[in-house]
C-alpha cells in the first residue's frame, strides 16, 4: 500500500467552556489510506463531528498534525489553508440547512469555482450541468431553490458542491442518517458510485453501524474523545476486540426474530467530557472494568493487520481464542 | 434570470403581501401619498410661498380646498410640498440607518473582538428616549434638514443593528456558511452573500417602521422647534406653526397631523404586512 493520504497525529481540540475545559477531541491517531472509506463511529457527544471538523480546520485544532499527502495542515497559513480547501471537501448532515435557501442550485454548486475564480461564468455553467447529472439530478433544476427539492435531491445537491472543485478527499458528516432509508441507500450507493469513479478518500461518520458496514474499508469507533478501536471493518465486526465495539455491535438490530444472542449492554451515559474517568475513559461502563483500568493511559494493542484496540485487557478478553 | 421554474421565495412573499386587504389599502394609500407629494410642481393648486394678505386664516372651501394658513399661503400646496421633505426625511432615516445598522451589525457578529465595544455603544444609545437623544444631537448638529436626517439616523440605527446583530450570530453557525468556508470563499462573501441575503427581510420590516418613526420624530422636531429650518415647510413645522391658530383656525393644525398619522398608520400596516408574509408560521393562518 502505497503512502496513507491523511496521517494524523495526537490531534486534540480543547473547548474553553465557563465551567473548564472540554477536550472533544483527545491525542487522536490514525491513517486514512487512499481510495479508502474510513468510517467513524460513536455515540452522540464523542467527538466523532468536532474530529470531521478539525481534520479540515473548520474548526481549529489545538495541538496535532494532520499530514494530508505529506503537509501538515496545521501549519499552513490562511491562505495556503484556501487554496488546500480544494482539495478536501465536506458534505453535511442537514440537507436543509446546508443549503442557502436564497441561492439558486446553480450558484450553490458553482460557490467554490468562484470563489477560486476558475473558469469562466459559461464554463461554470456547464460544470454545474455535468454535476448535477452526475449526482442523478437533471440540469433543468439549475436555476431553482433548495425548497423546491426532497430531502435526498438536497442531500445530492450538497455532493454536488462538493465535488466541484475536484477534491481528492471528502469528511461526510453524517450525510444519510437524516433521510428516510430507501433514500439513504440510493445516497450511500451514490457515495460508492462517485469514489470508484473519481477515487475519492472519504471519511463516513456516522452513528449507525450497519451503515458503515455497507459502506466502509476501514473503522474507527471513537467514544469520548479518544479512538476506541480501529481496524478493517470486516475482522472489526466479526471478531471486536473492545468492549465498546461490542456493545454496539450488539446493538444492531438483526432482522430475525428468532435468533438469540447474548447482548452486551451498556448502562448510564457517556460520562461528562468536562471530568473524564481517568485511565480508561470507557471503564465507567464497561462490563470488563478492574482497578487497573483506573490508571495510566491506553496505549494501543495491535489484534491483528491495521487492527487496534486501546483495552487494557485485550490480550486477556479478546487474542487468546 | 426568472426560469419559468424557479418559484422564488420572493414571488411567493408578493402574493401572501397582497392577499391581505388592510396591508393593499396601506400600500396603496401610502404610494398615492408619495406619488401626490413626488409631483407637488404638477398637481398643487398653488404656489405653497405665494402669500396673500387678504386670504389670511381663510377656512378651507372657496379658492383655498383645504384654507390658508396665517400668511394666507395654500395649506393643501404646502401640504404636498411638506410632504416632499416629511418623506424624504423618513426615506432618508430609514436608508442610512439600515446602511450603518448593517455595517455594524455585522461587524459585530462577525468579529468578536468588535462586538464588545459595539454592542455596549448600541445599549448605551438605546438606553436614551429616541426624542431626547434626537434633540440632542440636532443641537449639536444644526437644525437643517440633512442635520436631521443624520441625526434621527443615529437614533435608529442601534435597532437594525441590534437585529443585524443577531440574526448573523445564528447564521454564522449554520452548516451552509461552515460549506463556503470548507469552499475557501472569502468572509466577504460570507457576510454578504450568506449572512446579510438571509437576514434581508427583518432588516425591510424593521426600516419600514423607522421610517414611520422617523416622520413622526420629525414632525416632534419641528413643532418643540429643534427640527428643520421653519422656513423649509415640513408636516411638523405646518403643525408647529398653526398652533398659535389653534382657536381661530384649528384645520391648520387637523390637515397636517391627519397627514401624518394617516401616512405613519400606512407604513405601520406595511411593515406589518411584511412581516407577516415573510413570516412562514404567522402566513399560514391569515
């Protein structure tokens, strides 16, 4: 495998907020190989978007590297950042709010060739038509507004803005789980289409595993800040090696009712990211939880090829069989 | 640019506008209002500065429609030509307070470093009755009408900005100005293609009711005898000047402050109406 396109290293993001500091994003550590889908996983509040975010610098790190084809974004000045932006896009959640309701499809889509000021306003045109048929739109729906759309045509104009300048490597923050499922897969099969075809880099979060197993090469399962586990998906999901992995795992609903299976379920909430546990951050609600849990940091433990768990008791819990 | 497609939101505001009979009676009250007092020269019966002693106080009826006034001049012509001045006043408070509103609303939502000395500024100028700040500043400033204009705009323009304010607070967080930065679009493009082109419409409604204010502040003006140079007929200065008539000839002062609360009432409609029809909750129950 040749170089990963994005390297990225203990990257932290610290929210100032009245009552402290929030680390939403703690020592964070992981590649994202080319022609990849990673998916990141996790519960609301784990950090999972504000990482999204900070890889891009929509939101500023605060300490860390993110190596993108060997240059550290986070070292780069405004304007190298503007003109790297080509290169990386981010699609959102939200089909409605991602879209200014007063701009027409055209002017939404061809925003970031203007703001590069590539082309001419004929060539941008002709841009915008392609995309959007490349999207599964029609170029007649050029000149109309967000609100004349559904949710999914919203969703596929926000990949079209994405897609217009070209950019080797797309965060898609959630970008289904807002939509009904018949939607969802014909978004998720576009995603697939469009990264085949134009060799797309994605990082897919999302909250919703048998998405990410449709979906993805690698996962990540991040829980409070810090990644729990990351591995290929296919060992990932048949053979976890973290106890958070598990849980939700086992929390996918199966569409056969007369299966029976042993479920791992985690009790209370996701501790407050204010006062974390110290030692593992997941030990409050681990069913393996010991004192050693208590102390010291996580350091990873390989379970297999590119297959990392942070569990202090791996070794016991998951390799011996 | 119109697609025979593209229902755009604002066709769509146009006809919830007008689908209210109150708000189409003001709109067209108040644009033959502006329209009588835009060509005065044309339709006035005479010249609003032609005095004549003989025609002193005379009542309304006869050769003066609406009487003459203490120099025998036409009250009706000098309504329209009045009316020139009143409306552009309102017009002129209600433009320039909307350009610094928005300037500085955005500055301040957009910048947090400025948004502390703005806003502190906007609530000490808000913390003074409107009349007594214009005064105020109409001391400071001279009474002529552009003085007036500028200081009525200082008075109002914390209100836009306040609002600006706001609305680009919320704005400013919302995933499709966070997708122009992931574009590498330009914060001026920001601000004014995303923020300020969204937040359009509170900024018509709040204006529309400036200028209303804005006429009323200015015929206070001119009749406490801060405002415009009383030689300048205004509303407020025929108001200010029939009030020593006001046992012998009362029309002086009914004609003028029918004027004005007829055409106030108007924008007051009009705002109203805006506000409703951009306001997607409130237009589903008209």
């Amino acid at each position: 495998m040749s170089e990963p396109l994005l390297k990225i290293r203990n990257l932290t993001k610290t929210f100032n907020a009245p009552s402290g500091a929030v680390q939403a994003v703690s020592d964070v550590s992981f590649d994202i190989p080319r022609g990849s889908i990673t998916g990141l996983v996790g519960e609301s509040g784990s950090g999972k978007t504000t990482l999204g975010r900070a890889l891009l610098r929509l939101i500023e790190p605060t300490s860390g590297e993110t190596v993108f084809d060997g240059q550290d974004l986070n070292t780069l000045s405004v304007a190298e950042m503007r003109e790297a932006r080509k290169r990386m896009q981010i699609i959102f959640q939200d089909p409605v709010s991602s879209l200014n309701p007063r701009l027409r499809v055209c002017d939404i889509i061809a925003e970031g060739l203007k703001a590069h000021r590539i082309g001419t306003a004929r060539s941008r045109r002709d841009t915008v038509a392609s995309l959007l048929e490349e999207v599964g739109l029609s170029a007649d729906h050029m000149s109309r507004f967000p609100h004349e759309f559904s949710g999914g045509q919203r969703q596929r104009i926000g990949i079209a803005r994405a897609l217009a300048l070209e950019p080797e490597f797309i965060v898609a923050d959630e970008s289904v789980s807002a939509l009904d499922v018949s939607i969802q897969a014909q978004v998720l099969n576009l995603l697939l289409d469009l990264r085949k075809r134009r060799n797309l880099t994605m990082l897919f979060i999302a909250h919703d595993l048998s998405v990410v197993e449709y979906l993805c090469d690698q996962i990540a399962v991040m829980y409070l800040g810090k990644i729990a586990e990351i591995g290929p998906s296919r060992p990932l999901y048949e053979a976890p090696a973290h106890p958070y992995t598990e849980a939700l795992l086992s929390a996918i609903p199966l569409p056969d009712p007369k299966r029976n299976r042993s479920r791992t379920i985690l009790r209370g909430d996701i501790p407050s990211p204010l006062a974390p546990p110290s030692g593992c951050v997941f030990r409050t609600r681990c069913p393996h939880a010991e004192d050693a849990c208590a102390q010291g940091d996580t350091a990873a433990i390989t379970v297999g090829a590119a297959h990392q768990s942070y569990c202090k008791r791996t070794e016991e819990l998951y390799v011996r069989a | 640019m119109a697609a025979p497609s593209a229902a755009s939101p604002d066709a769509n505001f146009l006809a919830l506008l007008f689908s209210r009979r109150a708000v189409l009676l003001a709109l067209i009250v108040f644009a033959a209002i502006l329209l009588l007092c835009l060509f005065a020269p044309l339709v006035a019966p005479a010249d609003p500065m032609k005095m004549s002693v003989r025609a002193r106080l005379s009542p309304p009826g006869g050769d003066f429609l609406l009487g003459a006034d203490a120099f025998g001049r036409d009250v009706l012509s000098r309504l329209l030509y009045a009316g020139r001045v009143s409306l552009m006043i309102g017009l002129g408070v209600a433009a320039l307070a909307s350009v610094a509103g928005v300037a500085f609303g955005l500055l301040a939502g957009f910048f947090r470093r400025l948004d502390g000395p703005i806003s502190r500024l906007v609530d000490a100028m808000m913390a003074f009755p409107d009349i007594l700040l214009a005064i105020a500043l109409v001391s400071i400033l001279g009474g002529s009408v552009v003085n007036v204009i500028i200081a009525l705009a200082i008075v109002y323009t914390p209100r836009i900005s306040r609002i600006v304010r706001a609305s680009t607070l919320v704005i400013r967080e919302l995933p499709y100005v966070e997708a122009a930065r992931a574009l590498g679009s330009s914060t001026r493009t920001i601000m004014f293609t995303h923020v300020l082109r969204n937040i359009l419409s509170p900024i018509v409604v709040q204006a529309t009711f400036i200028f209303a204010y804005a006429m009323l502040a200015e015929a206070g003006l001119s009749f406490l005898g801060v405002g415009i140079d009383p030689k300048t007929p205004s509303w407020g200065t025929m108001i200010n000047e029939g009030r020593q008539y006001l046992d012998q000839a009362a029309f002086l002062i009914v004609f003028p402050g029918l004027v004005i609360s007829v055409s106030v009432l108007a924008l007051q409609l009009i705002g109203d109406g805006f506000r409703d029809a951009l306001d997607p909750r409130l237009a589903k129950d008209l």
